[in-house]
C-alpha cells in the first residue's frame, strides 16, 4: 500500500509538471514518513548521495567551459574548423559540427556547446546567407555531442552510479560521438546536394590559413590532449583531470588570451547556478533511488522483462525505446538518476557490458535533448537563435533520423564502444 501511494505521489506531481527534483523529494519524504523511517533518513541518504570525489568532475568541468567562453575561445575553434572542412559541399554546416567535437573535447557540456560556440556559428552562418533554421537546427543537433565525447559531464555521473570506471567510460564514448558527428555531415551533404537548402559555396583554405587559424587555437586544442594523455598515462584520474583543465585554461588565458577578472567571476557564477542543479537532483535521487531498491522495483522490472523477452537484442531494444520516451519529458541528468539501478539490473540478466550500456544511454538520451517538449538544448538554440520550437523542430527532423542511426549502431554493435576501452584500459583480470 505504501509502495502504491509512493508511485502515485511521483507520478501525479510530475503530470502536474513539477520539477523532477522536487517530485523525487516530494514522494521520497512521503514514503518515509508513511514508513514510520527516522526523518533523519533524508538528509542522510541525500548527503551521502553527493559524497563521491568522482562529483567534483562536475562542476570543473563546467567551469572549464564557462571558462573557455567568456576568453572568446569560441571564435578561434570556429575560425580553425572552419578552415579545415568549409570547402565541403555543405559549407559552414561541416564546420558547425568539427567546432562541436573539438569544443565536446573541452567542455563535456551540451548547454555550454549550444549557449558559448552557438552563438558564434548561428550568427557565421546567417551573415554567409544560411537560413537561421538551418543554422540553427545544425547547432542544436552537433551540441548534442559535448556529453557523449570525452570529457563528459553525464558520463561522470553515470560512472557514479553505475560504479563504473568513468576513464573507460571516456574511451568508450569518443568513437560514438565521432560516429554522431560524421552522421550530422552526411545530412548536411545530402540536404545542400539535393537543394532542400542553400549553403554558399566557399572556397578551401590555402596553407597559410590553415596554420594561422591553428596557431590561433592551439592553446584552446592542447586542453583535450593534456586531459586524455593525463588519464590514459596515469598521471591523474578523470576527476583530477577536470582541476587539471581548469587551471590549464586559467594560466593560458591569464598570459595569452587576456583574461579579466570580471570574466572569472562570471564564469565562476554560473558555473555554481549550474553545479547547484545537478548536485541537488543527485542528492535527492539517492533518496528516491534508496526507496525503489528496497521496494525491490529493478528487480520487478526484470522479472517482467524477462517473461517478454529472452534475447539481449530485444532486452536493448525495449531500452532505446524507454530511453527515446523518457528523453522527451525528462532532463538527462534526472533520467540517469532515476533509470540506471533499473538499467544496471537489467544489463546484470542479459549480459550487457555496462560502459557499452552507459554510452548507449547517453546517445539515446541526448536524442531527448533536442526534442520537444522538454529539450534543455532545445530551449537553448531557441533563445540564442530567436526562433520559435515548431520551426526549429520541424528543420531539426532529418537529423533526428541521422542520430537515430547512430544510436541504433552504437546499441547493437558493442565493439564501436568498447575497442577503445579495451585497447587502452583493459579490465584487469
């Protein structure tokens, strides 16, 4: 009977639209005080849900972002992107997506991503005559990349909960996110080739602008390679890398790219704002996360699934399918709090290898990032761009079907994941 009240609590306040955090606190205090449980409960299954030395990645590695766009690194990844691949049959499309893996390199944030280097590339490829839902549909799509290529915010977090080592989670995402990346260029290709939208033909950079612009972004370039070289040398661990990162940025943008002070304090402002959010859903969703495994809930759930399925294939499936639906509605990192105990259990029965499940759910979930009516990079594009949801929704469609793809690949065919992690961290024996 608690058990019942206790999901029709969760699930009522969140049709009512209440934010996902204070739905979990709402129905988890509900549950313990129905229990006759020591409040006292709360506050220590919540604070012992954040103290993990694995979190303090989260919030350096947004600082390092915030950093990286208040220094105007933004516009020389660009510049350098774009003198690489806007030669292309697709133009400054093809850069949108390079400037977005090699920012995904540093920031491991897709709101930093859409928020910092959208800006600069909707406003490029406006002023070059795109039209801004193009423009804006490619930023929205190529954003997505920043948690799937190493460093990754999400991963981090589902390192944690999963109990998963989050250096072999980083290799695991690099060869998906790369795979994403080359997805979007295919549809931009083919939407410029077949005329369904205009892209200006520019010509391919000589030798000298190649250098220059790479001159130019070196600094910016070297963050990524210090951090993997770090990691996969063991001369820090992923956590320590993120600290790493940030005073990198911090002594090249004090003696190279002109910091001020001023621009330090409004990086660090809104790196708290954000760390704040996620670290507080984190803390509660320990609590919730406490209650359905004593409910025995995962366990539940993997009884049913296998009563309907038998095979590891359908067991994936049925996830994407969850993970495509649950996307729409819910914020990523809530989602990963709320879905990995049942997914861990479920990956347990039917022998899936949890990095490759970790990426998988990252690439699926970030499809949901996108789309109506709850995409967080969505609603950023949105107010960056000017541009209404129905127009950009509508432009964002034929990479919706390029993402697909790509998740489909990287779910069924693990070695795409996995051949970095065991090439380079193997599991130990």
């Amino acid at each position: 009977m608690i058990t019942t009240i206790f999901l029709v609590t969760f699930f009522g306040l969140l049709f009512l639209g209440l934010p996902i955090a204070y739905t979990m606190l709402a129905s988890s205090t509900v549950y313990i005080l129905l229990a006759g449980l020591p409040e006292l409960q709360l506050t220590l299954r919540a604070s012992g849900g954040i103290e993990s030395f694995s979190l303090l990645a989260i919030p350096m590695f947004l600082l390092a972002g915030n950093l990286m766009n208040g220094l105007g690194v933004t516009e020389r990844i660009f510049a350098f992107a774009g003198v690489l691949v806007r030669h292309i049959t697709g133009g400054l499309g093809h850069v949108n997506v390079v400037a977005s893996i090699i920012f995904a390199g540093m920031s491991g944030s897709a709101v930093a991503d859409a928020g910092g280097l959208g800006s600069v590339e909707i406003k490029a490829m406006e002023q070059a005559g795109y039209k801004r839902r193009f423009a804006a549909a490619v930023t929205a799509a190529s954003a997505t990349m920043g948690p799937i290529i190493p460093p990754s915010i999400t991963l981090v977090v589902y390192g944690f909960l999963a109990e998963e080592s989050v250096g072999r989670l980083f290799l695991g995402g690099a060869i998906p996110g790369l795979l994403v990346g080359f997805s979007l260029m295919v549809i931009v290709y083919v939407l410029v080739k077949t005329g369904r939208e205009e892209a200006p033909k520019l010509p391919k950079a000589s030798f000298k602008e190649v250098v220059h612009a790479f001159w130019r972004a070196l600094p910016a370039l070297l963050a990524p390679v210090i951090l993997l070289a770090g990691i996969l040398g063991g001369v820090f661990t992923p956590t320590e890398a993120s600290v790493v990162v940030v005073l990198y940025i911090l002594v090249i943008g004090s003696f190279t790219l002109g910091f001020e002070r001023q621009q330090i304090v409004q990086a660090l402002l809104g790196t708290a704002r954000t760390s704040a959010s996620a670290l507080f859903i984190i803390a509660v969703s320990a609590v919730f996360s406490w209650i359905i495994s004593i409910q025995r809930l995962p366990i539940h759930m993997v009884e049913w699934m296998q009563e309907l399925f038998v095979s590891q294939t359908a067991a994936i499936a049925l996830i994407i399918v969850i993970l495509l639906v649950v996307g729409m509605f819910m914020e990523v990192l809530a989602a990963l709090v709320l879905l990995v105990p049942t997914l861990l259990a479920i990956a347990t029965t039917f022998d899936i290898d949890t990095v490759h499940l970790g990426v998988t759910v990252v690439v699926v979930m970030m499809i949901g990032s996108i789309t109506p009516p709850v995409g967080l990079v969505l609603y950023t594009v949105m107010v960056v761009a000017n541009i209404k949801m129905g127009e950009l929704s509508r432009a964002l469609i034929p990479f919706y079907i390029a993402m697909v793809c790509a998740a489909l690949l990287v779910a069924f065919f693990p070695q795409i994941t996995l051949f970095l992690p065991d090439l380079l961290m193997p599991r130990a024996q």
